[in-house]
C-alpha cells in the first residue's frame, strides 16, 4: 500500500474522547423500512421522466436514444445487483465510498465517494433549472427565486429529520408517479410510430430515419439516458438508518430500479411516439408540451401533468438533497472532509452537511444551463461506477469468505458488465461536450489534491469503514 493510499489517522481534540465524538454524528437508526428505500430510490430519479431525458433525442434522435435507454438500464440493473450485495456486507451511510474504502484502501474510498459528491451536489441544481421551467409554463414565474425557494424549503424539511423528510418524500413521490401514469395512458390513443422518426436525417456516417445522427448518435444520447437512472445507487446511503438492512437494501435498490425502468421506456416510447421526437428534443418542459401538441393549449391534462409533475421533479430534489448531505456526513465523519460537516442536530441531521452543499448548488442553478449540469453530474457518477465496480469484483476476489446476506446474480460476471458499459459512459460525456466535462474533471482533480496535500493525515479512527479496514488488515496478516 502507498503512503497516499495508506493516510494517517489523527488523533481527536484533547477535550473529546472518540466516544464524544461519534456521539455528536450520529443518525437516527431504524427510520427506514424497505418500502421507504424503494420510495427513495424512485423519488433520487423520477425527475429524469419529466426533464432531461429528452435532450439525448437532439444528440442520438429516437433510435439513438432508445438504444442508450437500453443499455444504460442493463447497466444500472447489473449494478444494483452488485450494489445489492456490497451494501448487505457493509451497511454503512458512506453507500459506494464504504465500500471502495473496504476493498481499495482510504485513497479509494475518497476517490469514489468525491466522485459521488460531484454527482449529488450538482444534481439538484440541474433538477432546480427544470423545476423553474415547469413553474414558468404553470405560472408564469421562473428563474432564480423559484430555484432559492426550493433550496430553502427543502433543506429546513431535511434538518427536521430523516424519518420526517423520507416519509413526506413518499407522499410526493407518489403523487408525481400518479401524474406519469395519466400521462403514459393519455398517450397511447395517438401513438404513431412514424413521429419517433421525424428528426432530419444528417449527413453523419450511419445516418438513417432511426439514427438520424449516426451511429456516433447513439454514445452522444448515453448520457442523458443515464438521466432516467441517475441517482438510484444512492439506497445504500440510508444504511445506517434502515430498519434490517440486510434485507430492505437488496429490495429498495432492485425494486426502484424495476419502476424506473418501465417508466423509462414506456414515456420514452408514449411520448416521442404521440407529439413528435423533434418537437421534444429541446423542451424544458417534454411531458407539458406532449400533451399540449396532442390534446391542445389549456386542457385539464395538460395543466394536471404541469402541476403534479412539479411533484416528480421536487421529489427528486428533495431526496438527492438527503443522499449529498449522507455521503458529505460519512466522508467528514471519518476525516476526509471537515469534521465539521458531519456534525448533526438534535433531529440526528448533519446540518452544515444539508445547508453547505445547498448554497453551492443554489449558486450553480443560476447558470439556468440544466442539460450542461447533468452532464457534468453524470460524469461524477460514472466515475463512481467504474470504482465501485471494481470494489465488488475486487472483494469477490480478495475476501470471497466475507459474510454476504444477499449475493449478487453471476457474480464478477454481472459487475463486469456494469464496468465496461460504465467506462464507456465516461467518455460519452466527452464526447457531447469536452468543455463541460473538463469542468467536471477539473473539480474532481481538486478533491484530489485536498486529500495528497492534507486530509489523508487527518483521517479518523473508530469510524465503521475503518472498522471493516481492520478486520481487512487482519485477515491479510493472519
């Protein structure tokens, strides 16, 4: 093991035993059952299905997009599999982070969980863009005071609690997911397959009426197709707060991702399908102005899906909100980041973990540039991907006697699948736009430097990823 690999775990302040510290970031265990986890899991993405997805219609058309979507759901289900039996060998709040840290070391573990940082933090501030162009079409007002005023509600919502915020994200969720299924059966009676196909064919190589940006289309579309997922692996992040994880993580991971899918294809099939993939392509608002080409201006659909779909979008903006503040409380926790930050209140909520991210990304939604966020969150995620990929296979291989309550399907099979096709998404982003994933990579090679230059020597001990660490140690002497 390297020295950048290895840190150096600090000693505590002289007037704090690690009893007291741990005492003062501390969760509220048992808040969460497994109906909630699958709850989480779809309320982190659904947003996907009522903004974004439908950009990856401008870079790939409908055929280059539906072969995305399918892709991109073969490698989300491989890895809630293989996340699936991480997160029963390892429940802890740090989700990917934990468990990179078991199978790599504490350099590994901060190179993924900052990874997932990058993700989460930018998430919202997309989600936030999206959410003001719903509430321009509905009422006229949009922009930077819609995006504070999701902020400030949100997280004063978070600080009362998890138990409270994940139960009010159930309801809202549930509501959003009501206005899908108006939307999808609306849909069907004018479906018309010849409107997938009626983007101008280029002149790119492979270009035809189902690629009408070639072949090059289809990677260009991955991205944003990720967006119909985006977010789901954040389940193993309630780990400390879920009742029998052993048991509720397997099902809310695989469970959501079940839904999600299913609402991926069916919209993406309903909705080009009916009002036309070229009038989608660039909408801020595809499901509004679906459902405005096919029934007309001012119609009760029109405005319910507006309405409840505000739902969709702050479901997932509320919950990412919970997953950034959980990944920032495990990373501070054991020292990577400010110990500050995974101070919690009286609610058991990292408070400073909730409302520190939140003005960053307050600050980011300003730019008003949603599709350029998501692309610069989906390169913090499938940066992630291929790390935590290669902490299942590595574990598979380095401690195949470790306790599993649940075991992945195919093994190192199913999580290789995840990591090529995850690798490959990486460069995706590139290609769509190298300025804004340099961007990205910028912010990411600053964490970086953060840990060479400082946090590795001030790592804590007694935290449980450094637990499982140990027990790693000592299985390796031994």
């Amino acid at each position: 093991m390297s020295d950048i690999d290895a840190g150096h775990s600090a000693p505590l302040p002289p007037s704090e035993t690690q009893q007291e510290y741990f005492e003062k970031r501390q969760l509220k265990q048992g808040a969460v059952g497994w109906l909630l986890l699958v709850g989480l899991g779809v309320a982190y993405v659904i947003s996907g299905d009522f903004a974004g997805w439908n950009f990856g219609l401008a870079q790939g058309g409908w055929g280059g997009m539906f072969i995305a979507t399918v892709v991109v759901a073969i490698m989300y289900l491989c890895m809630c599999l293989s996340m699936s039996e991480m997160s029963t060998m390892l429940p802890t709040a740090g989700g990917g982070y934990s468990f990179a840290r078991t199978a790599f070391g504490p350099f590994g573990g901060y190179l993924t969980g900052t990874a997932i940082l990058i993700e989460y933090a930018i998430a919202p501030a997309a989600i936030a863009c999206f959410i003001g162009a719903y509430c321009e079409s509905l009422f006229g007002v949009g922009g930077w005071i819609i995006y504070l005023i999701c902020y400030l509600v949100f997280m004063g919502i978070h600080l009362k609690g998890a138990g409270e915020a994940l139960k009010i994200m159930f309801v809202i969720t549930a509501i959003a997911a009501v206005a899908l299924f108006v939307f999808i059966i609306s849909m069907i009676p004018h479906f018309n397959s010849a409107n997938l196909f009626n983007i101008a064919v280029s002149d790119k190589a492979g270009a035809s009426t189902f690629l009408p940006f070639g072949y090059m289309g289809i990677w260009a579309a991955v991205p944003y197709a990720i967006w119909f997922f985006l977010a789901v692996e954040g389940v193993p992040l309630a780990a400390e707060e879920a009742k029998n994880p052993t048991k509720s993580l397997p099902r809310g991971l695989i469970g959501s991702m079940l839904i999600l899918a299913s609402f991926a294809l069916l919209i993406l099939f309903l909705g080009a399908g009916a009002a036309g993939a070229d009038l989608l392509k660039d909408s801020g608002a595809p499901l509004v102005d679906a459902l405005v080409a096919v029934y007309g201006q001012n119609t009760w659909l029109a405005s319910f899906v507006n309405f409840v779909g505000l739902a969709g979008l702050i479901a997932s903006f509320f919950s990412i909100i919970y997953a950034y503040s959980r990944q920032i409380f495990a990373l501070s926790r054991a020292g990577y980041l400010p110990t500050s930050l995974s101070l919690t209140n009286k609610n058991k909520a990292p408070y400073l973990a909730i409302i520190i991210p939140g003005i960053i990304g307050f600050l980011l939604s300003l730019t008003g540039e949603g599709d350029l966020l998501i692309l610069m969150a989906v390169f913090g995620a499938t940066i992630s991907y291929v790390l935590m990929m290669l902490s299942h296979i590595k574990l598979r291989m380095s401690r195949p006697d470790m306790h599993r309550p649940y075991k992945t399907p195919g093994g190192i099979v199913t999580s290789s699948i995840a990591l090529v096709l995850a690798a490959i998404a990486v460069v995706a982003g590139f290609l769509v736009d190298p300025k804004v994933w340099f961007m990205a990579a910028g912010i990411y090679v600053a964490f970086i430097a953060y840990f060479v230059f400082y946090s590795r020597h001030k790592l804590v001990k007694g935290t449980p990823e450094e637990e499982f660490e140990n027990i790693r140690k000592a299985e390796q002497e031994l």
